[in-house]
C-alpha cells in the first residue's frame, strides 16, 4: 500500500473506489458527495479514517472528509492538501484546500454551517482562513491560527487505504507551526453576543446570518 508520500495508481484502487473516484471529477462534485453523508458524530468512540474508510462506513467528519477529498482529487491533478485551524477551546477544524485558476477553495464537512467549503474566490490561502473567523466562533470557539501541508510530505502515514485509525495524522497536523490570526476582543464579543442570542431565539438552531456566505458552497440538507 502507499505509504502517502508517493500519488498511487488507480490500479491500487479496488473497482468500487475506482468507480466512485472517476464520478467525483471536480471540487464541487465532492463537496456535494460528502454533504449527502452523515456527518461522523463518532457514538462508538473517537475515529479518524482514511479515504477507504470513510467509503466503507458512508460517513465522515471533518478531518475524514478532508482525507476523502484529498484522495480523490489527487486522481485528478490535485495535490493533496489540507487545512487546519485551532481553536481557542481546542476544538480544531481540518479541510480541504485547492487553487483552481489561481484563486483559493475548500471542501470541508462540519456540524456548523459556516465551516463547510469556500468557493475558490480567494487570492491567498491567508484570506481563506480569514473567511472562516466570524462563522468558527460560538459560545467557546475563535481561530487561533491555521496551517496548510501536502499530506504527501507526511511519510509512513496510510491516509488514503489504512484500515486503522490515523492518530499519527492527528498529531502531525497538531504539530504543524501554525500562523497566528489575531481576533479583535471586540469583534469577538460582538459576534459571540449575536451566535448566542441568535440561537436562544430559533431555538438552539445554528445562525446562517454571514456576511460572507456568497462564498460558501452549498450546504448539506440539514441546514437550509
């Protein structure tokens, strides 16, 4: 199996996954693809699978849907990149990342509607990760830095066919310097103070109220 250093052949796919790949041509075809799925709320413990196992289980978070995209695109001329953001609670969000035409995109699958993917609209992969500061903060949460890699440079990691879980990934994406993004305390009471009482009014339903939400992708059915 690859060791994820090296793009395999198709011919290291098995027929359904090599099925499956030729239908996900494009960044929107997958992000579509992963909104269809449940999202992995892990009830049977803490998981995080490679692309195989996110087709074998038909469901995926939000590291296991950047793994999932990552494969798949790389069979169409993509590198395999992924982004990781931390979080001032510790609960970090990983997609995605592609330049299609010189601007800057994501996939990504959440249980927040404002983390899923970006349209490729951005110059820099910095103003990327801005588009995501007001929508990642909530009663606990604020960017505190992100951080881009090739997952091919991560040698001896099986992102792509591993039949365990990739913990290794997990710590190395932990690992990564991530460049620091400062949040104005204002800002950040501000947007706190209006997710809070948003959700106090519609019943503890998530707000959708961004400024930015041209660039977002479609959503998954269970946020529109």
């Amino acid at each position: 199996m690859s060791s994820g250093s090296e793009t395999p052949f198709l011919s290291a796919f098995t027929p359904a996954e090599r099925r499956q790949i030729a239908r996900l041509r494009t960044p929107s075809d997958v992000q579509r693809y992963l909104n269809r799925l449940p999202y992995n709320i892990e009830t049977k413990g803490e998981t995080l699978r490679s692309f195989r196992g996110v087709l074998r289980h038909r469901m995926a978070h939000c590291a296991e849907a950047a793994l999932f995209a990552a494969c798949v695109l790389e069979q169409h001329g993509y590198p395999p990149l992924v982004m990781s953001f931390e979080s001032e609670d510790f609960l970090d969000h990983v997609l995605f990342v592609y330049r299609r035409r010189g601007q800057w995109g994501t996939i990504a699958r959440s249980r927040d509607p404002g983390l899923h993917g970006r349209k490729p609209r951005f110059r820099s992969v910095r103003a990327l990760a801005m588009s995501y500061i007001d929508e990642y903060v909530d009663a606990t949460g604020c960017i505190e830095g992100y951080a881009y890699v090739d997952l091919r440079k991560l040698p001896g990691i099986d992102w792509r066919f591993s039949e365990k879980n990739l913990w290794r990934l997990q710590q190395a994406l932990i690992d990564l310097p991530h460049k620091r993004i400062r949040v104005p305390r204002r800002r950040l009471k501000r947007m706190r103070s209006k997710y809070l009482a948003y959700r106090e009014a519609h019943g503890g339903k998530k707000p959708l109220f961004y400024r930015g939400r041209k660039n977002w992708t479609k959503l998954p059915k269970e946020f529109l």
